[in-house]
C-alpha cells in the first residue's frame, strides 16, 4: 500500500509538472511569437496544438483530481494534508478558469478569424488568460515542491 501511495503522488508530481512546462513553455516561446500571426498564418500556430492539448489536459486533470483526493485521504490526520488540498483547489481553479473563459477564444480561433483587428485582439485576452493559468499551474508546481522539500528535510532530521 505504501508504494502505492508513493506512485500517486509521483504521478500527481509528473501532472502537475506537465503543466507547469507546458505553460511556461507557451509563455516563453509562443507568447513572443504572436504579434506576427495574421489571419493567414495563425491557425496552423495554434489551432491543432491546443486542440490536441485541451484533448490530453481533460484527462490528465481528472487524474490529477483523483491522486490529489487519495493524497488528502492519507495525510487527512496531519498537516500534511493542507499540500495536496491546495494542489486540488488550483486544480479546480484553472479548470474553471479554463472552461468558463479559454475555452471560448480558443473555439473562436478554431472556427477561423479573417479580421487582423479581432485576431490581436483575441490573441492578447487569450495570453492574459492563459497568464493567469500559468501562474495556478506554477503553484501547482511549487506547492508539490514545497511538499516534497519538507518531507525530505523530515525524514534527514
């Protein structure tokens, strides 16, 4: 059983770590590249990758809100369990974030813009978005971190 439990939360750790470079990844490198898509050229940036990327993310995020529940179940009775609680609750934070707002831009951008005007447009609320869910998804990242930081200092005391 304990390995088990290991195995989910290096499972939960890989997730939230596919997350965390996924959207620096995006910032660093797809961000810069935006003011020079035009309604020719920026659907084939765009379009298929995250089409194919909010494919995977579904899945994963339900898997991530499953390791985060068994992790909350076996810290409940320490303090413990306060890391995978917050994993959770930005979990659940950037998928709302993400079904109630991106998910509109990105569906407005896959039915094809012809209008230079409302692609800028688009394309700079759709990065401060994916911003603010890059920034969830670090603190992810960095709570996991912090977990594993203070287990590791626990067990050398």
């Amino acid at each position: 059983m304990k390995t088990v439990l290991v195995l989910n939360k290096a499972l939960l750790f890989a997730c939230v770590s596919m997350y965390f470079g996924t959207g620096w990844s995006l910032v660093l490198f797809t961000f810069p590249i935006a003011p020079k898509l035009t309604p020719d050229n920026y659907y084939n940036q765009f379009v298929p990758q995250v089409t194919a990327a909010t494919h995977f993310f579904t899945y994963m995020t339900m898997v991530m809100m499953v390791c985060s529940v068994v992790f909350i179940i076996e810290t409940w009775r320490s303090r413990d369990k306060w890391y995978p609680i917050v994993v959770l609750l930005l979990v659940v934070a950037a998928t709302l974030l993400t079904i109630y707002f991106i998910i509109a831009y990105n569906e407005r951008m896959a039915a094809g813009i012809t209008d230079p005007i409302e692609l800028n447009t688009v394309l700079d609320k759709w990065m401060f978005l994916n911003i603010i869910r890059v920034s969830l998804w670090t603190l992810q990242w960095l709570t996991m971190m912090l977990y594993f930081s203070v287990a590791l200092k626990r067990q050398r005391a």
